[in-house]
C-alpha cells in the first residue's frame, strides 16, 4: 500500500534524507570536536555526549540509507510497525541528544567561567563547539521526529 | 462541542489534573532545593533552571485550575485554538525542563567531581535533588503533553 504524495520530511522523502545527513554530519563533527585528542573521559557530561552521538551516527546513517533506497526505487516503507519504531527510535534519540547537548553546554560554561580548572581556552573553544553541533544534531532529529510523527494518524 | 468519552490524562479529565499537580509539586521542590539559602547565581546553569521552574510552577497551576474547573462543571474544553495553544506550551517547556535539569545534573556531577571548588557536600546533595525534582517534573510534564498530543488529530 501506498500513499498517494508523502509530506516532505516523512521517512523515504528526500527532505528527510536531507535531515538524516544533516544529523550525521553534525553528529560527527560534535563527537571529532570532543573526542580527538581531549581527554574528555575524565567528564561524566562528555562521556555522555560522546555515548550518544555514538548512537546518533549509525541511527542516522541506516535510515539515511532507507531513505535514499526508497527514493532511488520510487518506494516507500509504511509498515505501521516499521514506522512506530523509527518514530520511539526518533524521539528516544532526540531526547538523549538533547540531554547530552545541554549537560555539556552546562558543564563548558562551568569551566570557562570558573578558570581554576585546567582547561586551556583553546580546549574550553572545542567543547562550546562540540556542544553546539550537538544542539544542530538534536535539532534535525527533533524535526524527523515531528514531521514522522504526523505521518502517526494516517497509518 | 463535547467528547463523548474524553481520553484519561488529557485536558479536563482527573488524569491530567493529578499530572499537572505533581508537575506543580516537582518544580517547587526543585526551586526551593536550589534558591533557598544557596548561592546558585555564581552558576549560569543553576540560574537557567531557577528561570525555567519559575516558569513551568504558573504554566502548570493554571491548568491544573483548568483542570479542576472543568471536572467540577463536568465541561470540557475542546476549543482548537486553546489546545493548540496548551499543546506547543506544553513542549516548549518539556524541552525547556529537560535541559535545565540536564545542565544542571552535569554541572553538579562535575562539581562533585572535582571537589577543588568549593562545593560541600551538604550543598551538593541539595543541587543533586534539585536535579532529580527537575526530571521528575519533566517526566510528568512530558506525559502530559503526549496525552494532549493524542488530542490533537481528532480536533
């Protein structure tokens, strides 16, 4: 069963495709500013954010790749239980990131401020930016997560 | 216009009346936790978390009169723009809620971490629960706007 136009954005559109690319490059780049050379392990908020966008990058990268299958074939997946799932998966997801993004945002804002703690401010630079990717990647998943949850009645 | 069986948590039913009301009881405790006696200024996301509880406490009491009002007149609301409107309030300040206590919960992991600052341990214990009434109060505000959510596609 098809539906006769998908609304932009839905799974197996290419607006959602976008986003899901969206999401893994921002996604990354918040893992590489945090990960690559910092010891971020000694934080519990940034082995937090290195675990979730840890499980942001394949999230996104399989349902890139539904959605680029589906586009190349002309056709999309709406399997209620298929849909009900990658819809908790969004959500679940969107709301972890955003946790992430925030507690490091919280925990950057502590060490710049307070300066008595070893962290350079080319480090502190790195972890505003990190946190910031993490924003963008929350947001991009917070809207695939909108756009398919209004995809939840017509099922 | 009225329902013939109104969905259990949404607006006007006891269900949601109880949700707002814990939601009510949840951001006070976690605002007294941090405000009374403690100098949460010096913190940018101990300040956040006092503006966003400052901000859910009315949100949710005003429903929860809402609420109330409509069980005692066996009324209810059902008008689309008023539950438009209470929908997108609802998840403003989920989300809102959800990063206050995820900085704040970061910020006082690492302060007690850390322990170089001068955090004691008395005073880290009550930004601890502070955090913990944030989420709580998050969790219930959450559920709220997931039963109003269902709502909306049979407006």
């Amino acid at each position: 069963m098809e539906a006769a136009v998908p609304l932009p954005g839905t799974i197996g559109t290419s607006a959602s495709l976008a986003l899901r690319l969206g999401q893994v490059v921002f996604a990354s780049a918040s893992l590489l500013f945090m990960s690559f050379r910092v010891e971020f392990f000694g934080y519990t908020s940034f082995c937090y954010l290195v675990v979730i966008m840890g499980l942001v990058i394949p999230w996104s990268t399989t349902l890139a790749l539904v959605d680029a299958y589906s586009i190349v074939l002309k056709y999309v997946p709406r399997q209620p239980k298929l849909m009900c799932f990658v819809i908790v998966g969004d959500w679940v997801l969107s709301f972890l990131s955003l946790a992430a993004a925030c507690s490091t945002a919280g925990v950057t804002a502590l060490l710049l401020d307070v300066g008595q703690l070893n962290c350079p401010v080319k480090l502190c630079r790195r972890y505003q930016l990190s946190a910031a990717t993490a924003f963008l990647s929350w947001f991009l998943s917070f809207a695939s997560s909108l756009f398919n949850l209004w995809l939840l009645p017509s099922l």
